[in-house]
C-alpha cells in the first residue's frame, strides 16, 4: 500500500476518534466550531493526499531516466 493513501486513512480513523470526543462542543450548540474543525481537519488530509501522490509519480519519473 503507498503512503499516499495508508497515511491519509490513518488521519481519518484519528479525526473520526476525535470528532466522538469532541462530541460535546456539538450538544452544547457551537455547530460552526464543531464542523468548522472537521472541514478544515479534511481539508488538509486531502491536500496531503494530492501532494503526497503527486510526490511519488515525480519520483518515480526522476528514477526512471
């Protein structure tokens, strides 16, 4: 499995742990704080799988000429 997919699954099971922890931030009424964490949170796993994936495929184009 490449890194540029186990690393970012495993940041998701971590914000999905976070996101039951931080359930209570969600009962008290602070909606925007709650999902604005969970969309900035997603936000970065996505960018590090765009770079992480784009970092292989150059890589792997520098090692083969």
């Amino acid at each position: 499995m490449k890194k540029s997919t186990w690393l970012p699954l495993l940041l998701l099971i971590y914000l999905a742990i976070m996101c039951y922890i931080g359930r209570a931030e969600f009962y008290a009424g602070n909606y925007l704080f709650y999902f604005g964490i969970i969309g900035a949170t997603l936000l970065c796993i996505i960018l590090l799988h765009i770079f992480l994936k784009r970092g292989g495929t150059i890589g792997r184009r520098r090692r083969q000429s």
